[in-house]
C-alpha cells in the first residue's frame, strides 16, 4: 500500500516530503504561507504547491471550501474519512459484495492493541462507486479519532477497507449498533463485542469473525508525530491511501481536488474512474464538541475484558463504567499534569524546553473533563 499527502496540486509521498524537509525547502514554504507571501512556492516531482492553491482557514465567507486548521500538541485532532472509492474490488465471479471501512488509532506508547472502529457497512457496493460520505438513509459515520486536546506527540491511524459477503445478522447487529451510536464509530473489539455511546452488545457464534476475516483490498498504517526523530512532522490536511500496485501515471494525471476526492489535475470535476480503489483521509485542528463522546466509548471498548462478562447476543447499559472511565482518565492526567507541573518550576520560561513541557502540561489540562479535578494553576 502507499500513502501520499496532498499539498495544492501535488501527491507527495513520505520519502519526497522527507527529502523536502531535510533540504529545508519545505519549512521556508511554511513560513512563506504564514506570512501570506503570494508567491510562495514549491516544486515536487508530481505538482506544485503554491500559496493559491494551498487550501487555508477560513476561507467559507469568500466562497472557497473551508480551510484546515492547524494541528499539534494541546490543540483538537480530528481524524477523518473524507472520500472512498471501490475500485474494481467490490463486484466478483458471485455478484455485488458489501463493503466494511474500519479504522483504529493509538498513541505508539500504548502497548494494547486499539479497539477497532466501524466506520461504514455498505450492502452490495459496486465497482467504481464513490462514497463522499456514507448516505443519510445508511448509518455509519466517517470519523476515526477526535481529541479536545492532543496529548500523544506520536500516534498511529490505521484505515482498511474490505470487499466480502457479511452475513445478515452482522448488518442486523452493526445497524442496531448505529442507532446508539450518536455520531461516534461503532467500537468492535477483537472480543466480539460491539460498543456503541452506553450500550455493548455481545455478537452471536461466529458473527465477530465475519468483521475481521478477509483480506482488505486496502489497508494503511500512517503515523501522525510531532516529536519523533527522523520522521515529518504532521500538518493538517488531506492523505491520500492507495495500493502499492498503483502506477505512478497515476499521480501525474490525478491530484485531490478541494473535495477531498482525486481527481484529474486539468478538471477537478473530473473524478478517477481507475481500477485501484482508493480512500482520503483528513487532518484538522478545529474543536467540535459532537464527537467528545469519542474517547471514553473507546477507553471503554478497550476495557471490556476486564469488567463485562456477557452472553451471546444479549446487551448491557455501560453508563457506570463509561462514568468510572471518565473519571480514571481525568485522574491519570491530573498526575502527569502535576508531575510536568513541578518540572517547569525550575526552569527559565524563555528556554525551548520550558515551551515544549509547558504545551504537553497544557495538553494534559484540555482532557481532563472533571473541573474538580484540575490542578491547580501554574505559578
């Protein structure tokens, strides 16, 4: 598989971005976009990125699409599905198959596996569809992360898209599943469990299997740093998953438009049409408190196990434990907060190592959801 990002016109693939960075090129780029100089520009081997064609923020009023906030420490994440499109995977010698998108992210500190997240279920796709988003009558919802305030400085999103033939009483389960959900992905962890807002539901037989057998037609493992060396830091934005069979014509011809979606590079209304199935993600820092709900349903997918032993098919309230998780949370980071608390006591507040351990406090701060809880304020 490959992953390529999206600067204006240009598909750029991690070893390209790597080789900017490193040169320094695409720092002097970024500085030129903050200081609004109109002819900021860079060169990459399929497009260029200039400052017109860079989507910015807040650009709804002048009727251009909306920008992308940046992203970082301390500030909101949110990880989104932006486009899917079938390729030639989603019909076979037996007919039409349904289509499953999943995704999980966790920080790459975090040793356990994360809990998988539903995302779409589509009955009897066809090739060459294109999904912006999944219908208003279906039920399913294209985010994968959201946080208030970003305390990991590295994690990993994975995204996988599969083409199989899902029995009925998985779709059954994953739509009852839905209508609880709230706008939050549907939690499946690999217990066989479905985790939806404050109700989990154990899957009968071998239903569970159905959603993790298989072999997807596409699946991609990016990281999103911000302090890893060696690596590209993370900038909002949207990424594009492709396979690796995919040719690199492909990216000469094809760029993503304002949409989200690829497109030809002379026609943006032009959508590809190819073969290879392919899916955009986006990046963005803005604050939407709908998708708070996030995190504890997660955390608590991820601690079935431990507390819940519940009989095939049948379901259970999780109000009590989604409450004690919250609370859990709060007080993990309420003890990191007052251990880099104590840290910046010592230390001179004009010094790169006060600002860097004064935005991870500040991040820690954002999760915490108990105001009792809070420390109290720096010195």
């Amino acid at each position: 598989m490959a992953l390529y990002y999206a600067f204006g016109d240009a598909l750029v693939s991690k070893d390209e971005l790597h080789t900017k960075i490193g040169e320094g090129k695409f720092q002097k780029f970024q500085r030129q976009l903050i200081s609004r100089e109109p002819t900021a520009k860079i060169e990459f081997l399929f497009g260029t990125a200039t400052a017109k064609n860079v989507l910015r923020s807040f650009l709804a009023d002048s009727g251009e699409p909306i920008g992308f906030e940046p992203i970082g420490i301390a500030k909101p994440l949110t990880v989104q599905i932006r486009h899917i499109y079938t390729g030639n995977k989603a019909e076979g010698f037996w007919g039409t198959k349904d289509m499953l998108v999943a995704s999980a992210m966790k920080g790459i500190s975090t040793y356990d596996a994360a809990p998988r997240a539903i995302n779409f279920l589509v009955p009897k796709t066809k090739n060459n569809r294109n999904f912006r988003a999944v219908d208003a009558t279906d039920k399913g919802t294209p985010l994968i992360f959201y946080s208030p305030s970003l305390a990991q400085s590295s994690s990993v999103v994975t995204v996988e898209v599969m083409f199989s033939s899902f029995p009925k009483e998985t779709f059954d389960a994953i739509s009852q599943a839905f209508s609880a959900a709230s706008g939050v992905p549907v939690f499946a962890p690999a217990s066989g469990y479905l985790v939806a807002a404050s109700i989990v539901t154990k899957l009968l037989g071998n239903i569970g299997k159905s959603l993790v057998d298989g072999t997807p037609a596409l699946k991609q493992t990016e990281e999103i740093t911000f302090t890893t060396p060696g690596s590209d830091v993370a900038v909002g934005g949207f990424c594009l998953l492709l396979p690796g069979e995919a040719p690199a014509s492909l990216l000469q011809d094809y760029k993503i438009n304002k949409k989200g979606a690829l497109a030809r590079v002379a026609n943006e209304n032009e959508l590809y049409d190819g073969e290879f199935p392919y899916a955009v993600l986006s990046l963005d820092g803005r604050e939407n408190d709908e998708y708070k709900p996030f995190a504890p349903t997660a955390a608590t997918a991820a601690q079935l196990d431990k507390f819940y032993n519940i009989n095939d098919g049948s379901s259970q309230p999780l109000g009590v434990l989604v409450d004690a998780l919250k609370l859990f949370n709060d007080m993990k980071f309420r003890e990191k907060a007052t251990s880099l608390s104590d840290k910046l006591k010592g230390l001179d507040k004009n010094s790169d190592e006060y600002k860097n351990l004064l935005a991870q406090y500040n991040a820690y701060i954002g999760n915490i959801g108990t105001k009792e809880l809070l420390p109290p304020p720096l010195p």
